[in-house]
C-alpha cells in the first residue's frame, strides 16, 4: 500500500513531468491527429514541439508508464533515468534531421531537439537530486529488495 503523503522527490517529479508530457501530447495530437509520414507530412507546434500523431504518440507511450512508475520510489528513479535516455537519444538525432526515424516530421527540428535534451535533463536531474537525498543509488534503489 502507498501513501501518496510518503511520496519522494522522484515520485512527485515523474508525476508532475509525466501529467505535463501526456498532456502536451493529447493537446499535439487532437491539433494534429494526422499519421502521415514522409517530409511533407503535416505537424503543429506545441510548446517548441513539431506534433502530430506519430510524435503524440511516442509521447503517450513514454510518459504514461510514468503514472504507474511514480508509484514507488525506486521505481521513479529507474524511470527517470531510463526516460532521460530514451528522450535525450531522439534530440541528437533532430540535430541532424527533419525526419527522426523516417517518421517523425520536425520542422523545426533544432527547435525540438532542445526540448527533448531540457526533459532530458529534467528527467536526470530530479532522479540525480532522489540519489543525492538518499545518500546513494543503492538507498534509492532500496525498495526494490524488499518483499
């Protein structure tokens, strides 16, 4: 059983970047539901992101799991760690392209490869803040051995 009065810093971190991401890619997505791929396949921007449905939907699949991931500490750390990769990795690739993974269409492709390095770090940087607070990753990672 959880109280969510016993939350950690992780656990309302990930909650709170979570609910902001799924949010941002529900509002991209009913702005621009299109799958089309290809250079000309239709995006809008919202908050520094080109979305559609391709993007909003890469945004539900790596911030939803957020909302179960917050419940246990351990749990939050590993997915802050893990989501800043698998959110930081796209960015590199916007650097270099107006098509991430052949699907994605970002004109503004600089514009969103920020955007994924700033959550990226966000995401780092509260998970980083948990360890530090706990005195280590072992401590953070404590209720992961429990039964």
């Amino acid at each position: 059983m959880f109280r969510i009065s016993n939350w950690s810093f992780a656990q309302w971190g990930l909650l709170v970047i979570s609910v902001f991401h799924l949010t941002q890619a529900i509002i991209g997505f009913i702005a621009e539901p299109s799958f089309a791929t290809g250079p000309g396949a239709p995006t809008v921007q919202i908050l520094g992101m080109d979305y559609n449905g391709w993007h909003a939907l890469a945004g539900l699949a790596l911030f939803g799991p957020g909302l179960v991931f917050c419940l246990r500490k351990s749990w939050s750390v590993l997915y802050l760690l893990a989501g800043a990769v698998a959110g930081g990795l796209p960015g590199v690739w916007a650097l270099f392209s107006h098509q991430v993974a052949y699907v994605f269409t970002f004109p503004h492709n600089i514009t969103d490869a920020v955007v994924h390095f700033v959550t990226a770090g966000v995401m780092a940087g509260v998970a980083v803040i948990q360890i530090r607070l706990d005195g280590g990753l072992r401590r953070s990672l404590a209720d992961l051995r429990r039964q």
